[in-house]
C-alpha cells in the first residue's frame, strides 16, 4: 500500500506512516514523526540531529475490527548551535510517557461512562490499572481544561452539599448558576477548607465573583465574606421553602398526636401532600386536606402560610416582593403559630440576603439537579467511595466528548 494511503488510514495528524503490517490479530503501523525537528528550549533555533532513538509500541483505536498498535520510533534531538543535547520531540497525538494515543484514551473514556473500569478491561484486552489510569489521566485533564474555561467567565458561584455517606460525610458542589455549569466537587465542607480552596484562586480571579448563591448555614456565609469581597451572598429560594415546609411539617406532627388513631393515620398519610405546591394538588389530594384541616385549624393556617410564601418568591417585581415577604410577616404574627414565629426568625436574620434573590433571580436550581445525578451515580456505583473519583464520574456524565 503506499505510505499516503497508509497515513491516511492512521490518520493521527503529526505523524507519517511508512509500512503497515497485518497479522490475523493487529494492524501495526510504522511510523515516523511528519515534522523530523524540533526547537531548542535554550536557544530557540532549529535542532534536528538526532541525539538518540527507541522503537515504541503505542496502543491505538481498533480499525477493521483489528486491535490497532502504531510502532513509533521516538527520537530525541541535539542543537548545532548551543550544544544542547536530549531534546525530547513533543507531539499531541501521544503524550509524554503514554503507551496510547489520545484518541484511544478518549475511547475507553466514553466506554467507562456506561462500565465499570473491569468490565471495559476485559473488553480492551488491558489490565484494570491500565483502564484507570489512562480514564483519570485523561478525565483530570479535560476536567481542568473545562474548569479553565468556567473560571474565565465565571461571576456567581452556588455552593450546595451532599451527603457521601447517609448523614455522615458531606461533599460540596461548585456550580455557576448563571451558566449552569459544575466548578468543583470539594471533600469538606468546613470553613477551613473551603477558605484555603478558594485563596488558590487568583486575587483577580475572587474579586470578579458578583454573586454567592448559599443556604443558611452560617459558615458558607463566612466564607464568601473572606474570600470573596465583591460577592453579594444570595439565599437559595428552595432552601428557603425547604425551612417553611419544615416548620410546617414540624407542626403536622405536633396536631397529628392529639389525634385519635383513626385520624393520626389520616395526618401522616397527607404528610406529603401538605408539602406538595397548592397548584399541583388534584381533586383528591384537596379532599384529604380538606378533611385534616376540619381536624386542625392550626394546620390550614400553617399550609396557607407555606402557600403564602411560596407565591411571594414568584413575584418578579422587587418592590411588590418586599412589600409581600412584609405582609407575611404580619400574617405569622396574627397565627399565633410558634414554630413558624422561628421560621420567621430566621427568615428575618436573612432577609437582605433574599432581598438579593428578589434583585437576581440566582438559584441553587442547577447544583439541585446535579445532586440528583450525583445520587444516580452513587447508587449505580462504579466503585466511587472516594470523592476524587465521584468528582470524575460526574465530570464525565457532563463533558461533551
């Protein structure tokens, strides 16, 4: 076959194929650097003698349903006009030290998003330390290309916890909200440590973030006071109605125990239904309601709070919103309802930073739906105890490759 032909078929853009051999199981091809020179790091001139050479074997993607090898003699250059010696030629299609091309890593990558590193071992003919290693190799690469790209652009952060081990353990995910795309999975939570994460940004780099989206967990908030000086803290909406739906949940249980044991089933059955939004209840769940507000007055005023709430953060008006969240606090007032009196405590302690979300509209609702991903690939497994690796499996389900 001639060797444009056969360069062709390899086609890997910097080098030049000058044979391809064919046994019942491979395709190798031999080839040769395209560019036979390199520049020299010292002086910046032309060095194309060669210092040394070494046959080496690089696995490539299979071609004609045969295992693919590319036999590359890689050389290494001396420079005539400084003296420098051992040049090593760099080039993209195999990176330093790697027995397999680019794209090859690529294709195991998209393969271990559906497999476990095993299962995609047994299929490549390679061992399970050679799968993983290659994948995080690749993955910890394209993770910190995107992240490049992110930060760039980047002006509000979101920061949301999950649990690697049920209510042990926590994890946090850094999102742009604005973008909706994932920073960073970080190990901890504290406020030590997301301080010393966040000063390896650079200076520039902190006082461009305009926006911190949050709960109310008091640390997150201290974190984004030291870090990042221009940042408006901004309260989640869904944490906010997560607090409310509590309280009233809190209170559910408080009326369900003064109950008959008829009607104690009736109260723990529409436990959920009491948390659902007032516009998606059917005809059925308003009847079962119905029925437990007739027991609890207390309740109907509960649920029509948590209703009152909820509509408030809807308004997209600023003021019109201020002046609502105001009304609700005269109406917890009047309820003479003591667990949404707290509620309303701690929404007061937090009110300029949900006035913030009035003004932006910033929400935790990208991190929320990572979360849910996030428990998808914690329970299908993949071997994933370690956060490092989770972060991986999820910037894989993310990356367009």
């Amino acid at each position: 076959m001639h060797n444009n032909l056969i360069t062709d078929l390899m086609d890997l853009p910097d080098l030049v194929a000058t044979d391809l051999i064919k046994t019942e199981e491979y395709l190798v091809f031999v080839a040769d650097y395209k560019i036979d020179h390199v520049k020299c790091p010292v002086c910046g001139k032309k060095a194309e003698k060669i210092h040394d050479r070494k046959t080496q074997m690089i696995q490539d993607t299979s071609l004609r349903d045969k295992k693919t090898v590319i036999r590359l003699e890689k050389k290494r250059y001396s420079c005539d006009h400084c003296g420098k010696r051992a040049i090593p030629k760099r080039i993209e299609s195999v990176t330093k030290y790697s027995r397999k091309t680019e794209r090859f890593k690529i294709h195991l990558l998209k393969q271990t998003d559906s497999r476990d590193y095993s299962r995609v071992a047994r299929e490549n003919d390679l061992s399970y330390t050679s799968i993983k290693n290659s994948v995080h190799s690749k993955l910890d690469t394209l993770i910190e290309e995107a992240q490049i790209a992110i930060l760039d652009e980047v002006e509000a952060i979101s920061i949301d916890e999950f649990a690697i081990k049920k209510k042990h353990k926590y994890a946090v995910a850094l999102t742009d909200p604005i973008n909706g795309k994932l920073i960073d999975i970080l190990s901890s939570r504290k406020k030590k440590d997301l301080i010393e994460y966040f000063n390896t940004w650079p200076k520039k780099l902190r006082e461009q973030i305009k926006y911190f989206s949050m709960d109310m967990w008091s640390p997150y908030k201290a974190v984004a006071k030291t870090v990042f000086p221009n940042a408006k803290i901004v309260v989640d909406k869904f944490h906010l109605v997560t607090a409310i739906n509590n309280a009233l949940d809190k209170l559910r249980i408080e009326e369900q125990d003064k109950q008959t044991a008829a009607n104690r089933k009736k109260f723990y059955k529409s436990r959920l239904t009491l948390l659902m939004a007032g516009e998606d209840l059917d005809e059925d769940s308003h009847q079962r309601l119905i029925e437990i507000f007739k027991l609890s007055p207390a309740l109907e005023k509960a649920w029509e709070l948590k209703e009152e709430f909820r509509d408030l953060l809807q308004i997209p008006d600023v003021k019109e919103s201020i002046q609502a969240l105001n009304n609700w606090y005269e109406n917890v007032s009047q309820s003479k309802l003591n667990l949404f009196y707290r509620a309303k405590g701690t929404v007061k302690r937090w009110e300029q930073h949900i006035i913030n979300y009035f003004k932006t509209r910033i929400t935790n609702g990208f991190a929320e739906g990572l979360n849910n991903k996030i428990k998808l690939i914690k329970r299908i497994g993949y071997g994933v105890p370690k956060v490092e690796n989770l972060k991986r499996r999820v910037f894989l389900s993310l990356l367009s490759i």
